[in-house]
C-alpha cells in the first residue's frame, strides 16, 4: 500500500511513470538490527527498471521523492509539525510550484516549516520570515524576521529578479502571492 501511494504521489511531483517500491531483503548472516534489510528503490521514468534509490536518482528527485514519502507518511501521523530544509533542490518553475502547492496542502491542520530559495515555493506559505548572516570581523550574527505584505512582495521579487528589480518583477511577484493563497 504505501509503494502504492508514493507512486501515486511521485505523478503530481512531475515524475510522470516513475515508480517507488520498498524491498525487505534477507541479512545473511542474521544482523543484530534484524533479519531482514530495507532497499528503496526507484524508476524516475517510464520503462526503466527499479534501482537503487541511492544510485540512480538526481538531486531534484531524491528531493521529490522525499516530499512524496513525507506527504504520505504525515497523512498517517497527528505530528503536528514538519521541516523540510530544501525540499526543492534542483528543481525549477512549474516543479517547483508543485512541491509548494504540495506543501500547502500539508499544512492543513498542522505546522509546515520550510526553508528554500525559490519563489514559487515561497509565494505559497501563510508566513514569510527572512534569514540573514552578518559577517563582521570576528563573529557571524544570524538573524530571522517575519515580513509584513510588502515586505513580502519585496522578497519574492528579489528571489525572481536577483539585483535589478523592475516594476514588471514587483507585479509578478504580487501575482504569483496573490494567486497562491490557500483557497
């Protein structure tokens, strides 16, 4: 059953044919952690065969695999937070606003917490905080604040635009917080 489900949940996450499946191997000689060990194995793409998940998967989809397998995990536990530090590496555009609408729906009836550097992840949370480092002469200083609205606006176009913003960035931006509220 759940092979099942983080298949199913991989097809939303643009693994479109790919398939997850768990394997209990035996441990010959027996192992003091049991007798039998646990294999991940993956095919990203239609038509190959499973593999390792350790050997053949990318970053971006080890990084998706992992939010299918917490996704369904969490559907299943009263935990009433989850982290997730980079869910989103090496993915881009319309993956990447995937995993935030899939983040979002994770959040319902619990806390989701998490850290990335993509704006269409970003622009899906209900709160926006703000991480920086201050590098002085003989210490770093790390803060963390929430933004109001436009500051908000302000990072998501930063996170669009890098150095230059324009108008047309700042309205982008607005766009995709505005169009990604939870409904």
């Amino acid at each position: 059953e759940l092979n099942v489900k983080i298949t199913e949940s991989m097809q939303d996450l643009a693994m479109e044919g790919g398939k997850f499946a768990i394997n209990l191997l035996p441990n010959i000689p027996y192992h003091p952690y049991g007798n039998e060990a646990v294999e991940f194995t993956v095919s990203a793409n239609p038509g190959q065969p499973l593999q390792a998940l350790g050997k053949v998967a990318s970053g971006g989809e080890l990084a998706r695999i992992s939010l299918a397998i917490s996704v369904i995990l969490s559907m299943r536990s009263s935990l009433p937070t989850l982290i997730f530090d980079e869910v989103d590496t090496g993915v881009g555009g319309a993956v990447a606003e995937m995993i935030g609408r899939h983040l979002q729906n994770l959040s319902i009836g619990r806390q989701v917490f998490c850290v990335t550097h993509l704006p269409q992840v970003a622009s899906f949370g209900h709160h926006h905080f703000v991480v920086a480092k201050t590098k002085g002469k003989d210490s770093t200083t790390t803060m963390i604040r929430e933004l109001d609205n436009a500051g908000r606006v302000e990072e998501i176009a930063r996170m669009l635009g890098g150095v230059k913003l324009t108008d047309a960035t700042f309205e982008h931006a607005k766009e995709m917080i505005e169009s990604n509220r939870a409904q």
